[in-house]
C-alpha cells in the first residue's frame, strides 16, 4: 500500500497527488469503508488507478504481476522485469 502511494506521489506533481489522495479518501468515507476493512490491496488499487486517471488524464498505467513470485507493481510499461525476483512481470489490468 506505501508502494502504491509511493508511486503515485513520484508520478504526479504534488497538487495531482493531494487531488487524488482527496478524491481517494472521499470515496472510501462516502462508501462507509474504514482503513481497516481493505483487507484487499486490489480493491485500493483500482481506487486509485480510477482516480489517477481522472485527475492527471493519463490512461497508461498499469498493475503488473509477477508471473513467477506474483509480486504486484505498478508501471507504464506493458512488460517489466520484477524488482524482487527477476521475472517478468505481466499486465494484469489494462485500463
Ligand atoms: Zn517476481
């Protein structure tokens, strides 16, 4: 989840990533959802992909997986080597 935000705040100019964590934090309470009850990080994620794309209008980023240790990552590029294994890490999500 840290990784997550990670990337997004090295992706987006900081006023993007205040809008998002805003927009992302809204939708959860609006939802009735607490923190603790995301026991499912994809749920988060897809949050937070939507909203990405919806504050900085860019359509190209992408939940990777690991095919060989299913480590989750995000990146702009359809195929990238895994950072923890080495592998390749597939698209799982498209837009
Ligand atoms: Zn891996």
């Amino acid at each position: 989840m840290i990784e997550l935000f990670n990337y997004l705040s090295r992706n987006t100019t900081k006023d993007e990533f205040k809008e998002i964590l805003n927009i992302v934090t809204d939708d959860i309470k609006f939802n009735n959802i607490s923190f603790e009850k995301i026991t499912k990080f994809k749920n988060l994620a897809d949050l937070c992909q939507a909203t990405y794309k919806l504050v900085t209008r860019k359509d190209m980023l992408w939940i990777k997986v690991c095919t060989s240790c299913g480590y989750s990552a995000w990146s702009l590029k359809y195929d990238v080597k895994c950072s923890k294994c080495g592998g390749i890490s597939k698209c799982q999500n498209t837009r």
